[in-house]
C-alpha cells in the first residue's frame, strides 16, 4: 500500500499542516504503508528535517491536477491525503475522478476539496461534506513525540518552586510574537524561568535585548527536535491557537493562547470558552488584561492545574490512529 500526502509549508503559512501529516505518516508507516510526501516546504530547513529524520520520501509539488494525476499514477497510490489552504480545488476533484480515493485535512472551511473522507480535528467541529466525516478532538492528529509522552494522569502543580514557562511559536513565529509574549512576561513582577524559542537569528536578538525584572530570567534557544519533551518539564506553556494547542492538551500543559491570524480566531476563542486553555488575546493588542492573566497563573499553581486537567481530559492522543483506520478502510475497498 502506498498513500500520498499533498501539503505546504513556508516562513508565512507556517508548519502546521506539514505536523500534522507528519504524524498520520507515522501512524501509516508504522502499519507497514510506504508514504510520499508531495510538498512545497518553502525552503524551511526544519520542515525539510521532519521528512529526512523519518525516511520520508519527499517529491516536487506537481503544479497542476494533470500533474498530480501523474504522480498518483506513477507512486501507484492507493489514497492521496491532501492539507492544504492554497491546492486548487480541481485538482483533489481530479484525482477522485482518476479513481483515487482523496482524504482531505480541512479546517472548517473545506475550501472547495473534493474528498470521500473529511477531517477537521478542531474542538467543536462540525462537517456537512463527505462520504465519512470525522469531526472533533477525536480525530486530532497528533505525533508520535507527543503521544508518547501523555501523562497517565493529569499534572498536579506544585507551589514550591519557581514556575517554568516555555513559549514558542511555530516553526518560523513570522509574525514575532516571541519578543511580544517576553515583553509582557516581564510586566506580570512574578518570579519565572522561562524558555523562549527563537525561529530565526534576528528574532534572537531582539528576545536577548529584553530586560527581566527580580526573579525572572530567559534562556533564548533556536527550533529544537525536543520540543514535546522540554513541554513536559513546564509549568505554564504559551503559544499561538493552532495545530500545536492539541498537542500541549494532550500532554497535560497548563496553556496560555494567542491568536495571530484571522483562521486562528475560532479555535482560540472555542478552547478559551471550554476553559481547556487560558486567552491572552491578540498579537498587537496584548494590554494590561492579559498581563494580569499571565501573572494569576503564574502565581496560582491551582489554577494552572485546573486548567491543565480539563485539557488533558479533552485529547486522549488516539486522533491518528482513528483516522489511519478510516483512510486504510476506503483505500481497500473496491473502486
């Protein structure tokens, strides 16, 4: 069995959807499923790792539907998973038409893809389209990395050390929210250890120019393989609403979100409103209100706990399994 993945990542689409089917390939190849990547990857050096570390092969985008027709025909798919905001929808509808079963990642919005199965594993999704819809935290798409590290039972916090924080932002943080989010910690006058991911060499020096108050101090890193293990170690975790809040539930993170960009509005205002993770607003309108979030839980290791709980309780880690059995299903039908 072989299956295609169809998806993109740049410095400003981000690596959310290449995560995500990073870890449905896991999941395939695990099950003994050759998988190849059609991908552009935007040149980003650490999207290009992911397939290398794994021994995934990766070939050019095809440019149009003719084109990936080929490709399905020439790797002798059985099913092509496509997660995409930009793929023009004629070539999923082009690819069924050939007879290739079509699973497509979708947030929300379908966008047009012609699919026979859909996945939208947002909180509180709801899908219309499809042969099969699977719609929900039930379905989220998780890595290996992280899955393997799910606590037993959800964390309890301790009042007797100094909170650890880690922030970051996704692969490329190309909007700059890491000097943002350092800039208000600084704000909140409660003591911290935190970890701050720098995606680039500038975004470097400005986080090392952020002057910490009494009690606080940053330790600046670059993009690390290990992120799911240094979130293990963490009290309070602060990141942008997308693909990775999933990940930080299912390990149990006490979370403080921020939204970006506008396709990151509902997820962040759904998981806010469920109290699986604490908002912190807007990138650019962050004020006083979410200082004084940051500092309550900062200081009040229950409320991080209580928080954490309700999000661990929320993703059990088992998405991609459901989801592989679903799309190994309907490629071994009869067409």
């Amino acid at each position: 069995m072989n299956i295609g993945i169809r998806c993109d990542a740049g410095p400003r689409t981000g690596v959310g959807h290449l995560v995500r089917c990073v870890a449905l390939a896991e999941e395939l190849t695990a099950r003994g499923v050759d998988v190849h990547f059609l991908a552009d990857l935007g040149g980003v050096a650490w999207a290009e790792a992911q397939l290398e570390q794994r021994g995934l092969p990766w070939h050019p985008a095809p440019y149009d539907a003719v084109g990936l027709v080929a490709a399905a025909r020439r790797l002798e798919l059985g099913a092509l998973v496509v997660d995409s905001y930009t793929l023009a929808p004629q070539q999923s509808a082009a690819v069924r038409a050939a007879g290739f079963p079509v699973l497509a990642v979708v947030d929300g919005d379908p966008r047009g893809q012609s699919a026979d199965i859909y996945v939208d594993q947002n909180l509180d999704a709801v899908l219309t389209d499809g042969e099969v819809r699977l719609a929900g935290l039930d379905y989220a798409l998780l890595r290996s990395a992280v899955r393997q590290l799910r606590p037993v039972v959800a964390p309890v916090h301790s009042s007797t050390r100094t909170p650890k924080v880690v922030a970051f932002f996704g692969g490329t943080d190309a909007y700059r929210a890491a000097p943002h989010v350092a800039r208000l910690l600084t704000r909140t006058a409660a003591a911290f250890d935190a970890t701050v991911i720098a995606a680039d060499e500038s975004l470097r020096d400005e986080l090392l120019a952020v002057d910490a108050g009494p009690g606080q101090h940053f330790e600046i890193i670059g993009p690390t393989d290990h992120l799911p293990k240094l979130l293990t170690g963490a009290d309070l975790v602060i990141s942008a609403s997308g693909t990775s809040t999933w990940e930080l539930l299912c390990l149990g993170r006490a979370a403080a979100l921020i939204w970006v960009v506008d396709n990151q509005i509902q997820g962040y205002e759904r998981t806010v409103a469920h109290g699986y993770a604490a908002g912190l607003g807007r990138l650019g309108e962050l004020g006083d209100e979410a200082v004084g979030t940051l500092r309550q839980l900062l200081t009040d290791p229950a409320r991080r706990t209580a928080v954490a709980a309700r999000g661990w309780a929320a993703v059990d880690g088992k998405g991609v399994e459901r989801v592989a059995d679903a799309l190994l299903l309907r490629a071994r039908s009869p067409r």
